[in-house]
C-alpha cells in the first residue's frame, strides 16, 4: 500500500522506473491527493494501473452527509477488518477534518463510544495520513461547497488516544508538515492526560496544539469517567498542561463533555474555572452525544449555558462548540458500532 511506505523510500516500489517518478508520486500522495490513481495524469498508463489497486490503505464502507452538505462522515475498513472513523467539516473559511489514531481504545471513558468499544490495535502513520489525503481528495473533486477546497485544521480526536500511540501519531504529524505542506499550528492533539506523552510533545518543535480533554474537576469524579486519572490525577494533567504552555507559547484548550447530572455542576464550573485560570486556557464545551450502550444523556441547554456563565464570569474564555453531525453518528466510534450492530442484525 503506498500510503504504508515511508515518503521517503517510495522508490523501492518502482524498481523498474527512472527515480523521478517517486517524486511524481509523491505529489500525487501528499501535496496533490486523488481520489483515483488514473487521475495522476503525469505517470504512464501502465504505471497508473499498476497502482490503481494499492493507492489507498482501505476501503470506503459507510458514507454519510449532514448540515445540509457541510458536515461528512466515513468508515472505512482496512484490510485486516479494521474500522477507522474520520468526519470532515466544513464552514465558510475553515474545513476542519477530525482522523482517528488508533482502532478503538484502551483507556475506557464510560460516556465514549470508542472506549465502550475496547481497544483492538494502534493506526499506523500511513493509516492516519491517508485520511487527510482522502478528504483533500474528496475536496479536490468538489465533494463539498462553500468551505475552502483543502483541510485546513486537522484535529485528532476521532477514535482512540494520540498519545499512546507516540511514535506512529508523531510520524504522521511529520509527514503532514513536511510532505503535505500542513502548518503545525493548524493540527490539534486531543489526550485525556496521557502525562508522559504530553511532556513528549511540548519537547518536539512543531508549533502543535494541545487539547486536553478533562470532563471533571475533581480527582474523585474524573476518577469514575476517565479511568486514567487513578494513574495521572488532575494535579498532574495540570502540571504537563503548564509544561507544554511554557515550551511552545501556544494556549492549551480544555474539553469538557457536558453530561446531565453528572459534570455540569455549579461547583465543577467553578472549580473548573480555577484550572483554567491557572492555565490560562480556553475551555470549549460539547453536549454528550449519547451511545447505545449508556443511559447518560447530554445536559439540557439552559444547565450548559448556566455552566457557561460561571466560566465567564470567572474570567475564562470558554465557549460552546458547535455539535456536527449528531443525526449521523458523528461523534467517534458512533458509526462504527452502529455497523457492527447493523452486521451482527444481519
């Protein structure tokens, strides 16, 4: 697959063609993505067919459109039965593309979908690169009006952790700057708090940004949403959130699913507040989409807006991000189980 070969070395795949043609195809891959190999116009007929079947790491399985067009989701399949969930969204001056980083995941946040699902094996850089070249593609034939023609923000925080899966998340980042011409400062990393893995992107030089994704104040109810926090509790979360602020001089975000009854307290706004405040970071807000397998429900609209309201009025720049795609299981791991549960009906 040429996707799963290094940029670098695509030339070991074309042993009896001039070396220029790896470059050619090179551009075809990152800087100028197809959605067929018969549109790489610049390499021979025989060339192009040869590649036809090896150009992308999976299969198209589920597609599906909301907002009217401007919010699009896909599973695709690997060869091995791997299912991989990237939704793109577009706006009028920005077309944001949210990629998946490992095949569900192992970290077991109970109001997730792709935890709710398990963990079955990490992505691999080309795995993770093909779903931007996929949907620079698909925008490159026009696949969707009134939104820029290229991604321009790129976000992991479809299925799985990023930061535990470093080494293959980090090689996909660097083919992205260096190969598809991406600005680092438009790729957000999303963690719950993968301390180690923080501390080893505030040590990298690319401008990235930082999402962290919180849910609770406290250490005993992040404790029983995010499982992870018995390993690193909040003080150290913070204490990597600080880290990376001071390396790169670029604002951390906080995320913070709004569950009724659970997390939408008066007093978790406040104490919420206070990290924030510490970090001066920017706190984005998201309903609960909910899944087939909890009965927790997203909190009702006048709670989130009270909630909001005791950000702001502590001072945090807080907002609430727009929910896509909700009627399509656009939330991660949601259309992966929707398929299972569709395969196993039939």
């Amino acid at each position: 697959m040429l996707y799963l070969t290094q940029p670098e070395q695509l030339e070991t795949l074309l042993p009896d063609e001039p070396s220029y043609r790896a470059g050619q195809l090179r551009a075809w891959l990152y800087r100028y993505p197809v959605l067929a190999a018969e549109s790489m116009t610049n390499l021979p007929k025989a060339l192009r067919s040869h590649l036809a079947d090896r150009l992308w790491p999976f299969d198209l399985e589920v597609e599906r459109t909301a907002d009217g067009g401007a919010t699009r989701k896909w599973l695709f399949r690997t060869p091995d039965g791997a299912a991989i969930e990237t939704v793109l969204m577009g706006y009028p001056r920005r077309t944001t593309l949210c990629i998946s980083s490992q095949v569900g995941c192992a970290f077991g946040c109970t109001f997730c979908a792709t935890g709710q699902f398990g963990f079955e094996r990490h992505l691999e850089a080309g795995e993770i690169v093909a779903q931007i070249a996929y949907a620079m593609a698909f925008l490159g034939a026009g696949g969707m009006k009134d939104c820029p023609a290229r991604v321009t923000n790129i976000v992991f925080m479809g299925m799985g952790e990023p930061l535990a899966n470093y080494v293959r998340v980090r090689e996909s980042i660097r083919r992205m700057i260096e190969h598809m011409g991406v600005s680092a400062r438009a790729i957000t990393v999303s963690t719950v708090g993968v301390v180690p893995g923080m501390r080893r992107l505030a040590a990298e030089s690319w401008p990235v940004k930082l999402a962290v994704s919180l849910h609770a104040a406290d250490d005993d109810l992040r404790s029983r949403l995010v499982p992870l926090n018995k390993r690193y509790p909040l003080e150290e979360v913070e204490a990597a959130a600080a880290e990376f602020f001071a390396a790169k001089h670029r604002r951390v975000s906080i995320e913070w699913t709004m569950i009724d009854g659970v997390n939408d307290s008066d007093d978790q706004a406040i104490k919420l507040a206070a990290i924030a405040n510490r970090l001066r970071a920017h706190v984005n807000l998201i309903g609960l989409n909910p899944t087939p397998l909890t009965p927790r429900l997203p909190s009702p609209q006048l709670r989130i807006e009270a909630f909001l309201g005791v950000l702001r009025a502590g001072g945090v720049n807080a907002t609430l991000r727009d929910t896509r795609g909700r009627d399509i299981d656009a939330a991660c791991g949601q259309l992966r189980i929707r398929a299972a549960a569709q395969k196993s009906a039939g």
